[in-house]
C-alpha cells in the first residue's frame, strides 16, 4: 500500500489546483482521476462552451454587419469548427497534467472509492485494484453532472445534454431547450446564432432565476429579436417521434397543452452533485438531502481527515469557487492558517449580451434592512460601447443609502465578465461609492460605466441625467 500526506479525489479545477498547491507546500500527494484532467470545466464545460460561444457570436457580428464591414460568402464549418475547439481542451488538459507532474504531485487514472476514513481503493483500466492510504487527508473533490429527465433520455443525438451540445457536428435546423438557466441559454443562443430556430422552456415564472430580472430582461429581448421564442411557467411533458425524424415535445403552460416541432432537444435542467459510488458511508461522511457533502469553513466534513471542495461539496457550483476552496483546503492540510472568508464569489453568464454579478441585488439588500440607494448606467450612453457596435445593457450598483458602502454590482453587457472584477475588488474591500466615482477610469473603455453608475447612485453623474 502506498502512502501519501494526502490523496485528492477528482482533477478538475478544484481539485488539480489542490493537488498543486500540497506539492508547492512539499505535501506528497495523489490525485485520482477517473475519466479526464480537467474536468467537467475543462473538458466539456467551461472553456468549450465559451470557444463556441466566441465563434457564433464573431459569426453573428459579421453577418449583421451595419458598421461598414461587409463580407461575402460568410458560412459556418461545423467540423473545423469543433476541430479548433478540441484543440484548445487537448492543450489545457496536457498542461494540467504538465503542473501537476511540474510541482510534485502524482496522477493517477481510475475509479475512486474510500473504504475507510484515511484509505482509497483505485479501480483502474481492465478491473486492477490498488489501494493507496492518507497519512493526513483525503479531498473530494468529484465535481457535479448533469440531471437527467425520465421523460427526456439522453440518446446523444436528438435528445442530449451540455456534455453533447459543445460537440455537435452539425447545425440544428430547430433547438429546443428545456431550462431557461445558465446552460441552457448559453448553447442555445450558440446554436441559435449559428442557424438554429431556437425555443426555451423555463418552468419558472423568469428566465435565468435568481439573476437581477432587469439583467435578465436584457437577454430576454435579445433572444426573441434574434428570433426566439421563451416560454416561462412552462413544464416539459415529453416527446414523440415524428416520421421525418423531428420530435414533437409535448409542454404545458398556463393549463394548456401545446406542441412544439423541433429537430434536437437540449435538457438544462440543472446539474448533481457527483457523490454516488465513492463509499462515503464507508468512511463515515454525511451527505445533505440534496447529495452535496456539508463543510466548514475550512472544508473539513464530519470526518476530521476527510475536505470537500467544489461544486460537491454545495452551490454555487462555479468553477473559480472551486480553485479558491481547493487552495485554501491544500494551506488547511500543510498546516497553515487558512478559510473561506470572501465577501463574494462573482459570477458571470456568458449569454449575449453577458452578465456577470457580484453581491446582493437591491432586492436582495432591501430584505436584509437596508435602505438602498441604485445607480445606473446605461450602456447606450457609453462612447467605447457604440464604437463596439455593442449598446445594449447597463451597469448598476446598490449601496447602502446611509454609509454609501457598495453592497452589490450587476452589470449585463458587452465584456460584462471582464468588468465584474473590479465590482468583486470594491465588495472585499468594503469599497464606497466614493471610491469608485473617484477613481479615474480611462477613457475611452467600458470600465467608464462602473465610475459613472457609481457618481448616478449619488446623484453625481455628468453623462446621464441624474434623478
């Protein structure tokens, strides 16, 4: 039996970032994998998904046009397409093997159970078995998968899920998507800008649930000008199979039975958390009614010797939150004083246009008791966003009315995901709107709308009018 300082369970971006970390802190460790370096994230996730949604959304801006560009004979290669996007998951996942070996820690290929609280056993290719032990702890770090619906089997074809929908080879001439969440309208909006007649279905009463709903709103409009259709409060019933191939899906909505033709079927209903078959009861760790691993903030479960990190261990399930816990969890392990002590985690959508967020909406704060003061700027009236053709959003930023300390920002936009890195800066640094209006910005630049919407909250902005 071998033995390790510690033994991470699962390669993805929390997990490998944990294992680098241990080897940086002279921690011999393990880190098991049983289907690819990477992950979820790397592999069919995020970096796939945003590859494609890069390309359609180039594809989408020259074939509009309307700047003086004009360009002939514009087509989509599916295959050439997919090619380039296989490459860049091929030399991400080479690289993250590349620092893992760089910095120590050793990978090794296989299925993963615990049979105890400080041992794993490790089913690799043709059935071998090894068993590897802790001397001082074990990370779980197995990610989440994809929910399946009984009445929506996955087939890989026409009925798929997010893992299928960033290899397709071909350009759906109908896309229904069942989920008006983040997945769902991010491939779909790909396909959509690609060709695809695009349908979403949202059991809920709005699109993108718990986003600020005027962000929402925003990409709402998008899909339906670009030619989609959204059904919120609409439940997916099931499908039948017509004799042409397409696929009549059955829906209800409003008490009504309705029917949509459609030629693939995008189920993004949400993802699990991937804790079956690891033989958590084995070595004693409780699991929540929902399937995730409760943690402290330190990411120790009920099992002192035994860290869950990432989208396993509960929501949000966002890879850059699972890089942090697994770099705290691997300062845990090696002795020194860390936690998850952050004010924020910002997200960010990459629908069209973007929308990234950080802190409470004024919802959000009003409920919480605070008496809230909203600043807006509208892209629109932003010079960098009309010489980008890109004009439609805002920026808004909710303080608390008294203090005038930043409490939240929600921005939906152009490079929506790039600016919310200074929002997320000013709430761990408990920013004032002050200190935003004050900070020059340069100019021409899309940072610009963060100072303004900050100075507009105060009633201070010279670029809009103030109310």
């Amino acid at each position: 039996m071998k033995t390790y300082d510690a033994i991470v369970i699962g390669a993805g971006p929390g997990g490998y970032p944990c294992g680098i970390r241990l080897g940086q802190l002279k921690q011999k460790v393990l880190v098991i994998e049983k289907e690819y370096a990477g992950g979820v994230c790397l592999n069919w996730g995020c970096i796939p998904s945003k590859a494609l949604i890069q390309a359609a959304h180039t594809f989408e801006k020259v074939k509009h046009g309307g700047i003086g560009v004009k360009v002939t004979g514009l087509s989509v290669d599916s295959n050439e397409l997919q090619d380039w996007k296989e490459g860049i998951v091929k030399r991400l996942t080479g690289g993250v093997r590349s620092l893992l070996k760089m910095n120590g820690a050793e990978l090794v290929m296989g299925n993963a159970t615990l049979t105890s609280p400080n041992t794993v056993e490790v089913t690799g290719e043709g059935g071998t078995r090894e068993t590897f032990k802790a001397d001082k702890a074990i990370v779980i770090a197995t990610g989440a998968q994809t929910i399946e619906l009984p009445t929506f089997k996955f087939d890989g074809k026409q009925i798929i899920g997010a893992r299928e929908a960033v290899s397709l080879r071909h350009v759906p001439k109908r896309m229904l998507v069942i989920g008006g969440g983040i997945i769902g309208l991010e491939l779909g909006m790909v396909y959509q800008k690609l060709g695809s007649q695009l349908t979403v279905l949202e059991a809920l009463p709005q699109i993108l649930t718990g986003t600020d709903p005027d962000c929402a709103k925003v990409v709402e409009r998008r899909i339906v000008k670009l030619g989609g259709t959204i059904h919120v409060g609409a439940k997916a019933l099931g499908y039948e199979r017509q004799s042409d191939g397409s696929l009549a899906v059955a829906f209800e909505k409003d008490g009504k039975r309705e029917t949509a033709v459609v030629d693939t079927v995008l189920v993004a209903v949400g993802m699990r958390p991937s804790t079956k078959n690891l033989g958590l009861d084995k070595a004693g760790v409780q699991v929540n009614e929902r399937g995730f691993i409760p943690i402290d903030k330190q990411g120790r479960t009920n099992v002192p010797s035994i860290y869950a990190i990432g989208d396993v261990s509960g929501p949000p399930l966002l890879a850059h939150k699972a890089t942090k816990e697994g770099e705290i969890v691997a300062e845990v392990i090696a002795g020194h004083k860390a936690a998850m002590d952050w004010v924020t985690i910002p997200g960010a959508i990459f629908t069209d246009p973007e929308i990234a967020t950080a802190g409470l909406t004024d919802a959000e704060a009003r409920a919480k008791g605070y008496e809230v003061s909203v600043g807006k700027f509208p892209f629109a009236a932003l010079g960098k966003a009309m010489a980008m053709n890109e004009t439609e959003g805002f920026v808004k930023i909710v303080a608390d009315k008294k203090t005038k300390q930043i409490l939240g920002v929600h921005i939906v936009g152009p490079e929506a995901s790039t600016m919310i890195s200074e929002a997320a800066l000013s709430l761990e640094m408990a920013a004032f709107l002050d200190d935003v209006s004050m900070t020059i910005h340069p100019h021409p630049t899309l940072g610009e709308a963060y100072m303004e919407a900050a100075a507009h909250a105060m009633g201070q902005a010279v670029h809009i009018a103030n109310r």
